[in-house]
C-alpha cells in the first residue's frame, strides 16, 4: 500500500434524501428489534452455554487449520475510516508450533512461524525477516509474540487453550441473537462486550461448535473501530506435515531486528513516520 496516500473528498447526496433514509431504515430497524428482542435471563444463560462449548472445544484440539479473511478500519486524523483486509491460512500444532501465511489487500505476503524452538516473521514484500527464541508453550509465545514483540496476531484468543477461561472472563452481557447461516453452516449468533470491546460470534451448529465469523467494535478507540473475520475451510485434528513448520526463505531475504528490539537500541524503525493510512 502506499503509506502517503491521504483520503480524496467524496461527493454527498441530497441531504434531503439522506435524512430521510435514515429516518425511514432507523424506524423500521427499532421496530425489528423490538419484536426479536430475546428474554434477557434465557437469552445469556443459551449465548453463555454456547461460548463455553466453542471455547472447550477449540481449547481441546490438537491441532486445526482453517482460513479467515479479515477486515479491519483505522482512523485517520481527519476522522474518517479506512478499510484494509487480509487473508490469513492458519495451522496449529499443539503443543508449540503454529504458522500463518497472509496476504494483504495490497497483495503484499508475510509469514509468522512457530516452530517450537524460534519465532521467525517474514515480510516477503521487503525481503527481511526478524526472529527470536519462542517460548516453550504456544500459549506463551503468543503472548510474547503480541506483548513484548509488539506484533499484530488477530484473533490470537482462539488459539490459546487459555479461550477456555478467558472468553467466559471478558464476556459480559452476553445475548442470543439469532440462529441463521454463515457460509452456507447452520450457526448460533451471539454477542457480548467486555470493558473496551463489543463483540459478535456466530458458532457453527452441532458436534464441532466452531467459530464462523467474528466482528469486534473498539468502543474505546478514538472512532471506534472494527475488526471482522469470517473462518472457513476448518480441518480440526489431522495430522500436519512437519514439513509445513520449517522455514523456507525467499532469496536475497535480509535479516532485521524486530522494531521493538530497535527501538530499544534508540534506534528509529523503518517507516515509522511514513503517513498515517496503516493496517
């Protein structure tokens, strides 16, 4: 993407029109919910019931591999919100290994690997990689990985086994929504909020509750952003190659320091005051 690019001005329509709409979907939206609108005791007691069986679940494989394809908003100075998106294959393997190749709506591929000894993120559109010892567990790799390395690891909650104990501690005023479809699965819609969060989960039905689709409103955030996933093409329990967790670097692939490590060197890391459109 190009980190200078600044938001063009767009044209309106008729503010006439315009209020009118949204008194029109506005009415018609509040009387919707008002019919659908589920018992509040019975509605977080089925919701509640539902997050603790996906989070049991997913806390209980060995090891899985699916896609998701990620959108997410940044606010720029001006206020306004920009989407970027990505799509991200996932495989775990429990107990210490995991990768995840993306490709950013830029085109733009990397590549973070867990391989039970180090941790290697590869960014292919620069040629350069980073790496550091990993942590024993996945568990605390991933925790090193985001806090200490300061990097992005989306919906890094649901490849922890601590999703068992975590969720169900962040999750407040959870509500059954609907039960409805999500690429073609019959699913459970369920959303709650934690302190800085409102979030939605649709779980697929039946003996593997998976999650389908995730959205996550930063209601703390200055705009309060949002963050949506959609998780397809679920492969839980089945043997992965080892060969899937070695490394293979690109040619003429230069290693760096992770920005994090430079930073306290003193140094300035690369791109760090490129614009203000980032992903």
């Amino acid at each position: 993407m190009n980190p200078n690019w600044k938001a063009s001005p767009r044209g309106g329509i008729s503010g006439f029109l315009l209020v009118s709409a949204l008194l029109v979907t506005g009415a018609v939206a509040a009387q919707e919910a008002a019919t659908r609108a589920p018992a509040t005791a019975e509605s977080e007691r089925d919701a509640t019931a539902l997050l603790k069986s996906m989070a049991e679940y997913l806390a209980g494989l060995e090891s899985f591999r699916c896609t998701t394809t990620n959108g997410y908003e940044t606010v720029q100075a001006n206020g306004q919100k920009v989407e970027f998106g990505e799509t991200r294959k996932i495989f775990l393997a429990r107990p210490n290994r995991l990768r995840v190749d993306e490709v950013a709506s830029d085109g733009v591929s990397d590549l973070t690997l867990f391989d039970g000894k180090q941790i290697t993120a590869v960014s292919a559109g620069f040629s350069v990689y980073a790496q550091a010892p990993q942590p024993p567990s996945l568990e605390d790799a991933l925790v090193y990985f985001v806090r200490d390395l300061r990097m992005r690891a989306p919906l890094a909650l649901l490849l922890s086994t601590h999703v068992r104990t975590d969720l169900l501690d962040l999750a407040k005023n959870v509500e059954y929504v609907e039960s409805t479809k999500i690429g073609g699965k019959d699913a459970h819609h369920v959303a709650a909020q934690s302190e800085s969060v409102d979030f939605e989960l649709w779980i697929a039905d039946g003996k593997k509750p998976l999650p389908l689709r995730v959205v996550i409103t930063y209601k703390t955030a200055p705009g309060q952003p949002k963050f949506w996933s959609d998780i397809s093409n679920w492969k839980t329990n089945r043997r992965i190659s080892d060969k899937t967790f070695e490394l293979e670097l690109p040619e003429a692939t230069r290693q760096i320091p992770f920005a994090v490590q430079l930073s306290a060197l003193g140094a300035t890391p690369p791109d760090a005051a490129s614009g203000e459109v980032t992903p």
